[in-house]
C-alpha cells in the first residue's frame, strides 16, 4: 500500500514524500486473532528495517493503556512531527520551517467502514478527513468513486482525499494470511522472509 501511495503521490500531485509510519493497535482493541502488540510492533520493523529507507514504525499507539481512535493517533503524529505549538515541521533550505502534511493510508474496504453505524464518529471523520486528508487505495470489490459520492464527510472535504487506482492487483490481507497459518498452508512469497520466520519462532496464530 505503502509503495503504490508514494507512485500515486509522484505522479499526481505537488506533495513530496518524507516517511510513512505503521503504526500498530495496542492489545485494547481487542480484535479476535491479533497477536499482542509487542509481536506485531516486531513483524513491522523486520519488514521495514532491510527493505525501506522511508518507511518507519511508530510504536506510540501500541504501549497506550486504552484504544486511541485514529483521531487522536494523527493528532500524535502532528504533534511529534509539527510540534504541539505548531511551530515544529521540516527545515528549508532558507532556515525557515514548513509544516509537514499529516495524511491517513487506508485500504478503500476501510474507508467504507466510514458508512457503518455505531463504528466512525461523525466529528471524527471530519477530523481525520478535514483537517489531515487521506489516500485510499482501491480494494478488489469496492468501489471508493461511488462511496465518495455518497458519503456526505467524504464528499465535503473531497478535496482532501485522493483515490489511488491499483495498477496491478493485490488481494493479500493480514486475515488471509492469519488462515493459511491456520490451515498449515504456505505463505512464502507473501510475506518478508524475515516477518515468516518470526511468525513461526513465535508460533504465532497458529492456534488461534
């Protein structure tokens, strides 16, 4: 996601890319067959730490005591990259600082997750989307035009969202792979060599 969003950013728009950031759940989310926090904070850095020079792991939402609504985790990151004063964010070349542009990645299954009740505040929404902006990639089976058009946050601030088209086709999800560990099946190829090792040392999921 992280490869094909930094393409779409060169070729369509005036953004420069810096760094991406995981940044994964702490244990309190409580999402049936996540692995606690520490492994999955691990299996990020294994897959990053050879293979990238601009993707990094921010371990700040994991170690919370309680879920932080993506909300508030952008507001971490703004926060850490831009300064709480707002007076933090890149140097120039002529000593003066330009603020860095905070935007979410999200997978377009996620984003229509937006229209589900009970799951997305509405002032949330308007948060993330308004005030940072998000990059959707398009996911096989969803239509992210369409649920643009009709989501009323999404529409409004449309300005702020930008629709990546994926050029080649990828359907690999972490709960696909979390089943082929299940049924004993190979996930070679689908995963860093470094990231599969680790799974199986941990024995993760494997009894879920």
């Amino acid at each position: 996601m992280f490869e094909m969003a930094r393409d779409y950013v060169m070729e369509n728009t005036n953004f420069e890319i810096l760094g991406g950031y995981f940044s994964p759940v702490s244990d309190f989310y409580q999402k049936q067959g996540l692995a606690e926090a520490r492994h999955r904070v691990r299996m990020c850095e294994l897959a990053v730490q050879k293979s990238s020079t601009w993707l990094m792991v921010d371990s700040w939402e994991s170690l919370q005591s309680s879920y932080q609504r993506t909300a508030i985790v952008l507001d971490h990151f703004q926060n850490e990259l831009n300064g709480s004063d707002g007076e933090g964010g890149i140097r120039l070349s002529n000593g003066e600082y330009k603020p860095i542009k905070i935007m979410l990645l999200a997978g377009g299954d996620l984003v229509q997750s937006f229209a589900a009740p009970d799951v997305w505040a509405t002032a949330d929404l308007h948060h993330i989307i308004g005030k940072y902006g998000c990059l959707i990639l398009e996911r096989t089976g969803s239509d992210v035009y369409e649920f643009l058009l009709s989501h009323d946050v999404l529409y409004k601030h449309r300005h702020n969202v930008f629709v990546i088209k994926q050029l080649i086709y990828n359907d690999i999800s972490s709960t696909k792979i979390r089943l082929f560990i299940r049924r004993g099946m190979s996930i070679k190829y689908l995963l860093p060599a470094a990231v599969i090792d680790y799974i199986y040392e941990q024995r993760l999921y494997q009894n879920d």
